[in-house]
C-alpha cells in the first residue's frame, strides 16, 4: 500500500508540475519589474531626519544614496539567458520614479536568477560622449553630481551624510566610489558584477508580468570595520575598492509578485 500511496502522489506531482509548465507559450512576451528598496537593515532609509548605527557602533544618516546598475540579465530554468545589452539605469533613494526598472518584452518563461552591474562599464565610460544620453548625460545631474569632470568617469556609488564620528567641520562623510580600469594606464576597477538566485520564480506570462522585489541593506557598506571614524570622505577609486567589495553584497531579492493582469 506504501509503494501505491508513494506512485499516487509521485504521479500528482509530476500532473501538476506538467501543468505549470504547459501554460507557456514561447511566443508570449511581457514585462519584468525589479524594484529596489533601499534599507539601512531592515528599516526603510529616511533622507536626512533618521539616525542608523552600524556594525561599529556609529551613529550616522543618509542625505544621498545613488548607484548605477547596468548589464541586467534573466535566466531561466532551461539555461538560456536573456540580455538587456546598453541599458543604463541610475538608481535614486530621492526619486520614488527610479527605484523601478522595467525590462520589456521578456519571452514567456520561468526565471531563476537575476544578475547586474554595479556601475558603468569601461566600454560605454570610454564612448563618445554622443552616446552617452539619459542618465548617462553628465549634464542631466544637476547639483547631484555622479560623474568626475576631473577624472573623466563616473561615480557608480554615492553614499552621503552624517556622524557624530566625523573628522570633518562639519560632521559630514561622503563615499563616491568609481573607477573603471582605466584606459590608457591602469586604474582600480571598482565595477562590481551581482547576480541573485531567486527562490520563488519569475513566472512570465502573456497575463503575468512578474515584480522582483530587491532589499538593498546599506548596513552592509560598513561590512569590514569600514569606519566613518577612520575615513569620512573616500572619492580616490584606490581607496574605493574595500566600499565596492562591501557594496556589492547588499543586494537581495526579498520576493516575486506573479499577480495576474
């Protein structure tokens, strides 16, 4: 009676397995949403009015979190894997708007990881500056600057605030992290690549476009005794480079929305 028991609910799962699968229709397309919710642990970051501590006991706040995330790539169960080749994104805690990045036509599928950039890659740093447009356009920054005028690249993460640790007159700490490889000699090479194996799948679907939902914990830039104390302004990529090894371990995805259209 065991064996039958076991060969039943073998046979119901592999149905309903068969089931699931049986609904894509490779010429389906949709959209896939990542949305980036910036924390401090698991507290959402408040700009300005709210003190954090970290992993070494100082206070601080955040008046600017900004990163770029390029290269974004899906993978699916069976291996395939889709690019969004020359697709820039500038991530914003101050603007709502950009903490939401929208890939199109993605091919009906179940999709298992995700994986980006962090940072612009040396190949687009390096083009002329006509190919440069939306947030790649120095110009379009305002007073919230992302790109070095003075050393010709950009700033790929940009962490600003202040702590009652700070050395500086005014309490302030500023990481502007940055540095391609350089082009005609070498440079440090801060570009961090990601990539995030999700539990629930990203299911694709003509009625399904499926939200990815990412916690980004800035706790974690203070991994590795990264003291404000020690260092409350970091702009030289060399230097940079221990704040980009942390940086790239706080992304995770929290969760997936499948929600019918």
């Amino acid at each position: 009676m065991k064996k039958i028991a076991f060969a039943l609910v073998l046979g119901i799962s592999v149905f309903f397995a068969a089931c699931e699968t049986s609904d894509i229709n490779p010429n389906d397309k949709n959209s896939v949403s990542l949305y980036f919710e910036n924390l401090v642990g698991t507290d959402p970051i408040v700009l300005n009015t709210k003190t954090y501590t970290n992993a070494s006991g100082e206070d601080f706040t955040i008046s600017t979190f900004n990163y770029f995330v390029s290269n974004i790539s899906l993978k699916a169960t069976d291996g395939t894997e889709l690019k969004f080749a020359d697709k820039y994104f500038l991530v914003k805690e101050s603007v709502e708007a950009s903490k939401t990045i929208t890939l199109p036509d993605v091919p009906a599928g179940d999709y298992t990881s995700v994986s980006f950039m962090v940072g612009v890659d040396s190949a687009k740093s390096v083009s002329d500056v006509s190919q440069r447009t939306g947030v790649l356009d120095p110009a379009s920054y305002g007073t919230d600057n992302m790109y070095w005028s003075w050393n010709s690249g950009y700033i790929f993460f940009k962490m600003e605030g202040t702590s009652s640790k700070s050395a500086a007159a005014n309490k302030g700490y500023k990481f502007h992290i940055g540095g391609f490889g350089g082009m005609s000699a070498k440079t440090a090479n801060n570009l961090r690549s990601v990539t995030l194996t999700m539990a629930d799948l990203a299911k694709v679907r003509k009625n399904i476009a499926p939200e990815i939902h990412l916690a980004i914990d800035a706790q974690k830039v203070f991994k590795s005794t990264l003291k404000i104390a020690d260092k409350n302004e970091i702009m030289n990529p060399t230097l940079g480079t221990a704040v980009a090894n942390n940086y790239k371990d706080m992304f995770a995805v929290e969760h997936v929305h499948n929600d019918k259209m």
